[in-house]
C-alpha cells in the first residue's frame, strides 16, 4: 500500500493552474497573423555582363562642391 501511494502521488499536482484554462474554447487569445520568412528576398540570378567603368559610375559617390 506504501508503494502504490508514494508511485503515485508523483502524479498528482501540487500547485493550481493560473490564468485560464487551456482546454477552454471561450478563453481570447490573441491574434494570429502571418509574416514571411524570406520577404525582404531579391532575385540575384545572373546579368549580362556590362563595362567596369559603367559599372563603377553607378556606384561612385557625387563629388561635393568645393568653395
């Protein structure tokens, strides 16, 4: 009779739930909603090859005036 109390008083729980009940289906949650996980994605495929100095012309910084 020990033995069978002290296997099974493992399975009894010790401290109440707090909040709502999880098996409630009247209980507000929150909102779900969808957000993508490769949205900031851009296509790098393959370009036909221009001049390097077209190339560096698009990148390069506009000179600042001088006074």
């Amino acid at each position: 009779m020990t033995a069978a109390t002290l296997s099974l008083g493992g399975c009894i729980p010790t401290v109440p739930l707090v909040g709502a009940d999880p098996a409630d289906p009247n209980v507000p949650v929150a909102g779900v909603s969808y957000r993508s996980g490769i949205a900031p994605y851009t296509s790098m495929r393959p370009t036909a090859p221009s001049g390097w100095k077209e190339q560096n012309q698009r990148v390069t910084p506009t000179p600042k005036s001088e006074q």
